[in-house]
C-alpha cells in the first residue's frame, strides 16, 4: 500500500479546504443587501377609440377614468360624458374603448388588454380567463402543457389559486417557479 508524503498531503488539504469555502459561497453566504428603495409600480391603461392620442397611457397611481381620457389627449370633438363613472378608478392592463354612439354620444367600454401587451408590461395574466394561444406566448409553455393547463381548468371549473398549477400534468416545482409571475387570479 503506497502513502501520501507530506507535500501531497497538504496539497490534497488545501484543495480540500478550497472546496469547502466554494461550496460555502455557492450555498449558504449571502451577502448584505441594503433594502430596496420604494418603487412605485407604474399602472398601465390602454385607451382606444374617440379620442385625440389614443395608446398606452403609463400612470404612478391608480388613474380615474376621466385622467386616463385626459392624459389620452381629451375626447374628439364635443360629447356629453357621465361625469359620475368618470371617477371609477382603474386597475392596470385596463382596456378603456370610447366608442361613438351618436354625434354628441359616446360609450365607454372597459376590457382587459391583449395578452402581449399585459407581457410586455409585466402585468400577469388571468390563469382563469388566458386562452390556449395566449398561453404559447409565455416562455416554457408549448402546446402540450397549454392544453394540460386549459384541461385542469375546464375539468376543476377554475384555478382557485396560482399554486394549484403544482397539479397540472407537466409542471413540477422548477417548471411552476419559472411560471407562476406569469399569472394572477381574479
């Protein structure tokens, strides 16, 4: 039987020891991070239809219906608007539609934004309400677990909770972690 000599000995220890402090940093050191300032988290209202500048409006705040018509650029020419719904807060990925119904009367109409838009902005989706083809649009989901996700909802009548994606055929706990900032439930 051959023996190590000294020097190999103390080599074979000090690359020892330097992969125990690798594996320390790798898993357990985490370094102080000073807490992250306030961020406000800009709302984000789509307005199309009879008004002036019609787009995506981007708020700090909960914006009004009337300050999302506003910052649109103001209705196109002179109609009477019910100045009661005007104050009706919006939530983000609205979708406001001001349609023309006569010459001096106009609707409004209040959806949610297309599925892509809500992506770019980092808005999540509904897991209740998001179609098959709006589900290919998220990164990791093919055809195959679209259709395991659409399943599970038809057969549960709803997702109750984003966590419920746990049970769906396909999704295990790394493939749910990569997904779930990708929806909400309302």
């Amino acid at each position: 039987m051959k023996y190590l000599s000294l020097g190999q000995q103390k080599i074979l220890f000090v690359l020892a020891l330097f992969i125990l402090v690798l594996l320390y940093f790798q898993f357990y050191y985490h370094p102080f991070r000073p807490p992250p300032e306030k961020s406000v988290r800009e709302v984000v209202v789509e307005v199309l239809g009879e008004v002036r500048n019609p787009g995506i409006q981007i708020f700090q705040h909960f914006p009004t219906l009337k300050e999302s018509i506003e910052k649109a650029g103001g209705l196109n020419g002179v109609a009477f608007f019910d100045t009661n719904s005007s104050s009706e807060v919006l939530e983000t990925g609205t979708l406001l539609a001001i349609v023309k119904e006569s010459q001096h009367q106009i609707k409004v109409k209040l959806g949610r934004m297309e599925a892509r838009k809500l992506l770019i902005f980092s808005i999540p989706l509904d897991l209740n309400r998001v179609s098959m083809e709006d589900l290919y649009l998220i990164p990791g989901i093919g055809e195959s677990l679209a259709s395991e996700i659409v399943t599970y909802r038809r057969r549960r009548k709803g997702f109750r909770s984003v966590d419920e994606l746990r049970k769906v055929k396909g999704i295990g706990e790394k493939k749910y972690n990569d997904l779930k900032g990708y929806f909400t439930i309302k």
